[in-house]
C-alpha cells in the first residue's frame, strides 16, 4: 500500500478533500496532526490547502515551525515526494524547501475559480502520468497566490526546468483569465532541483472526482500511486 | 533590563504592492491629489529582555531573520529604546 500523509495544521480545511483523493486512487492516506513528530511511516507526504494558524503574520509563516515539519524536511531531504498545495505551497516556500514566496494577488481580491494551466514538468512523483505541456482545468481558491522570487532564481527555475505547472494565457476558447494572481512567469508551481518537492496553488484534490465537475487534477493522485508501485523509477531530476 | 523594540517590515522596493496601490487609489478618490507612492506594511512591537542596547537589537534582528520577516519579499527596520 501506498502509504499518503496529510498534515492537518490548525486552520487546515482542505485537508479531507487531499485524503479522499487520495483514497479514490487507491492510496491508504491518513491525518498527521502538526504536534506528531512521526510521520508513521509515510511513503508520500501532502501538505493541504486552508489557512494554517490563520494566515497571521504572512501565510505559512508560523505553521514551518511546527512540531511536524523536522520529520517533513526529513522525509524530503531523503527524497521522500512531498507536495504542497496552496497553503501547503507558501508553507514550503516560507520553509525555504522551495525558493521565492507567495504575496497578496495583484488584483487584491481573494480568486476563487477555475484557471487553466499546462504542465510543464512531468518526471515529477506526482506529475509522472500527464504528458508534456497538457492542458489541465484545476480550481484555484486563494488570497495570497503571486509567485515572487528574486530575477536570478526565476532564471534558475526556468533554466532549470522547475516550472511544474504554469498559467495558461486565454485562448478563444477559454472563458478563463490567465494569470489569476499576478505571477511571476505565470508561475503556478514549481519543484526543487531533484523534482521530490513539489509546490502548487491549484487543487487537485478538488478536481479528482467526476462528481465535483472537474477531473483534471486525478493525474496527482494516479502519478503517485504510480511511482510507488514503480520505486524503480525513483525520483528523477533534469 | 527591557527593551522596547519597534520594527517596520515594509514590503520591498520594485514589488507590486497591490494594497499601497488601493490605498493611493482611495486617497485620490478622496481628493489627495497630493498624495502618492503609498506602500503598506506592519509594525510590530515587542518587549526584548537584554543586559544591552546592542544585545537586545542582535537578539531582534534574529527574529526578523527567522521570522517577522521575509527575507523574499520584504524589509525591515527596527528601533531599540530602553523600556
């Protein structure tokens, strides 16, 4: 079995929705609650959506000194997969797992909507089982969701090829805005330089299920419970 | 002794500061025309134990590098008096 953590922070509230997407694709996922130091044998780690310890003083900010996060940085730092999604995405950034930071959109408001974004990356753990430049609609539901990092580290990710999944300029057909923060790039996900720690503001977990209306997000859920039953395959990068 | 150290985190120049932006919008709207480049930021304030000046603001930059601010995206600039 493939064995899925999701750390619930206070203020968590996507965490139900990570583990039943999970679940759906055949993982056995469970809570890691931030106080548990073990991660209980985790093959996989998923840091959810929410509001974690408020969003006070900037989001992610007091949830990277939680009690969970050394066994986190451990699991990643053996090349255990690690995603973070949304709140889970400026927890990592602000844990500098991941460069840059994630600042107030641009337009001010909190966006809440369905956005159009290609995947760029796919030898990652959890982006394996899309193909190359694949077009996804995925939900995105935040207030604080504008890539920002210094000109050399956007060079480097671009250079690199860390772009993991990128916002996608409308076209005709879409009747979606690109860009729904302000992004540096169109940056809507990014992955460390071995491609194990991945951070994104879209949610998957929201659009895995054909009940919700979306499925384009299932590919996180199947990639990973591919990679696990391939541990051949390891963790590759660029 | 205690200190009193005042800290400005101000975001950091060149960033989009979107809510500067509005709050200079809302001053024009108001007639300021006078008014401009606002930017917005937070103070904070806190009471440090130190035997010195120089101790307590050593101990308060720490904890603008480890946590009050965001060495990414913003700056910041302290003041120490003697409580």
């Amino acid at each position: 079995m493939t064995r899925v953590a999701v750390v619930r922070f206070p203020g968590s509230n996507c965490d139900f929705d990570t583990l039943r997407a999970a679940e759906r694709y055949g993982a056995e996922a469970y809570f890691v609650w931030h106080r548990d130091v073990d991660l209980r044998g985790a093959d996989v780690v998923i840091l959810p959506g929410g509001f974690s310890y408020g969003d006070y003083l900037r989001s992610g900010a007091i949830a990277r000194f939680s009690p969970v996060m050394q066994a986190v940085k451990q699991h990643a730092a053996g090349g255990g997969p690690l995603l973070g999604i949304c709140n889970g995405f400026q927890i990592l950034c602000e844990a500098h797992l991941l460069p840059g930071a994630l600042m107030r959109n641009a337009g001010l408001t909190f966006v809440s909507k369905p956005v159009d974004v290609t995947v760029e990356r796919t030898d990652t753990v959890f982006t394996a089982d899309y193909e190359t430049d694949s077009r996804l609609r995925l939900p995105v539901a935040h207030g604080e969701g504008r890539f920002v990092a210094a000109p050399d580290t956007l060079r480097m990710l671009e250079s690199e090829g860390r772009v993991v999944l990128r916002y996608v300029a409308a076209t005709e057909r879409s009747p979606f805005q690109p860009n729904p923060n302000g992004s540096a790039n169109h940056i809507a996900g990014i992955c460390n330089a071995e491609g194990n720690i991945v951070g994104i503001m879209p949610h998957p977990e929201r659009a895995a299920d054909r009940l919700l209306g979306l499925t384009g997000g299932s590919g996180f859920f199947t990639s990973l419970m591919a990679w696990h039953q391939a541990p051949k395959m390891g963790v590759q990068s660029r | 002794m205690t200190f009193r150290v005042h800290l400005r985190v101000m975001p950091r120049d060149g960033l989009l500061d979107p809510q500067g932006q509005a709050v200079e919008h809302a001053l024009t709207a108001l007639g300021f025309e006078e008014a401009g480049a606002v930017r917005v930021g937070r103070a904070i304030e806190l009471a440090v134990a130190a035997s010195s000046r120089g101790e307590a603001e050593a101990k308060a930059r720490q904890m603008c590098d480890k946590l009050l601010a965001n060495p990414v995206t913003e700056d910041y600039l302290l003041e120490v008096e003697e409580d």
